[in-house]
C-alpha cells in the first residue's frame, strides 16, 4: 500500500458495541437460530452454580431494565425474570476479534490491539488523499456488512482523546475529539470519565471539588503533581 507522509497524527479507536453478545449472537444467527438475541432482553454470564455469576454484556432491551456489566446474575433476573442467559466463549470472540484484526490491516499497518473488541489504528500515513471520517465510514460499513456487527469509532489526533471520542454516544456511531473541541465536548463531562484516571483517584478529585472533567482541566497544575505525583 503506498504511502502519504502527513505531518498532523491522525488516529482511530474502534470498540464493537456489546461484543461478546453481539459474536455470540452472529455465531448462532449463522447456525441457524430465528432469534436475534440483541433484540431480546438477554446477557451474557459466568457460571451461576459457581457463584461466579455476573453480566459480562448485555443487549439494548436488557439495559432497559436497568441491568449493568459487572453485576451478579441473580440481581439482573431480579429486574428482568425472562431476562436469557447464554455462556461466554472464548475462543469464539477470539475468531472475531482476528476477523475485524484482519480488516484493520487494510487500511494502515499500524494497529494496536488495547483489548479482545478494541483497537487502535495510526491512519496518519495512509490517507492517499481522503478524509479520516469517509474512511471511518468506510471502516464501520464494511463491519456491518462483511461481519455482522456494530462499532463506535473516536477520531483524534492521539489515543487518549480517540479513545474518549469512542465512549461518545452509543451504539453505531463515530465522534470526532480535536483539540479545539475539547472544551465543547469534554469539559461538561463527570471526571470519572477521564480516560485513564483510576477509579481511587475519583473520589479524591471530587473531595477537591472537582466533579467535571472541566474542572480538572481549569486546576491548578502543580498542586495536581504534588498531591497526585
């Protein structure tokens, strides 16, 4: 692929939109199943008769009953009784984890795994002349119709604020986070949305008085070091 030297960075973050239920629901669409199971109120969890049961994703109609990644099983049956619940395959999210890797790799050699259904990609020297968000388009088409699903993609001109752009609204949809919007689109935000700020750091910003991520970036910088450092 020829290559076109642009000085000004120019970086994506894609992240698949509920990805373990939205493979697993690909996987038994392809096997034959009626049932969408986005569609319905279903989760995917741990093994209850362990103990170790918990939501490790869940579909659009299940949010709306209120029901959370990371909480345990019987509490999301609690909220929805007819809620569905289908095991976590590995190896499965693995093949199409590879899958969007591959498609990836058509556009820029420069990708950066960050978890199993998300990515970095440095587009910076492979534009040839088109825009970074038609080529963002082009990405989330090609997904929907070549691989079955969603992905939310942040456009920036680093990682941290592509990855803040992808967090945007959801599902299906691409942000853009340029220096000059960052006080538009990020400073109203609660600071626990701060991409990298530890969840016991939180607390200790908003003792300070601190509550968005505006005001973190209006303190004084110094005596964030000297507290924080």
């Amino acid at each position: 692929m020829k290559k076109q030297v642009n000085t000004e960075r120019r970086i994506l973050h894609i992240d698949v939109n509920n990805a373990f239920l939205s493979w697993t629901a690909i996987d038994m669409l392809n096997k034959g199943e009626e049932i969408d199971i986005r569609n319905i109120p279903s989760i995917i969890g741990g093994d209850e008769s362990k103990r170790r049961g918990i939501v490790l994703a869940k579909s659009p109609p299940a949010k709306k009953f209120g029901i959370v990644t990371g909480e345990p099983i019987y509490m999301a049956r609690k909220k929805c009784p007819q809620i569905k619940i289908y095991p976590s395959n590995y190896k499965l999210y693995k093949k199409y984890s590879n899958k969007l890797y591959e498609l990836f790799l058509e556009y820029t050699e420069y990708v950066e795994r960050f978890s199993i259904d998300e990515c970095f990609l440095d587009i910076t020297n492979f534009l040839m002349g088109k825009d970074i968000l038609d080529i963002a388009k082009d990405i989330s088409s090609r997904i929907k119709e070549e691989l079955g699903f969603t992905v939310n993609i942040g456009i920036s001109s680093n990682k941290l604020l592509a990855k803040m752009a992808s967090d945007f609204e959801k599902p299906d949809k691409i942000h853009t986070l340029y220096k000059d919007e960052i006080e538009q689109k990020m400073w109203n935000l609660p600071a626990s949305e701060l991409f990298m700020l530890g969840r016991k750091t939180i607390p200790k910003i908003n003792k300070m008085g601190m509550k968005t991520i505006g005001d973190i970036a209006k303190a004084d910088k110094n005596l964030l070091i000297k507290i924080f450092r």
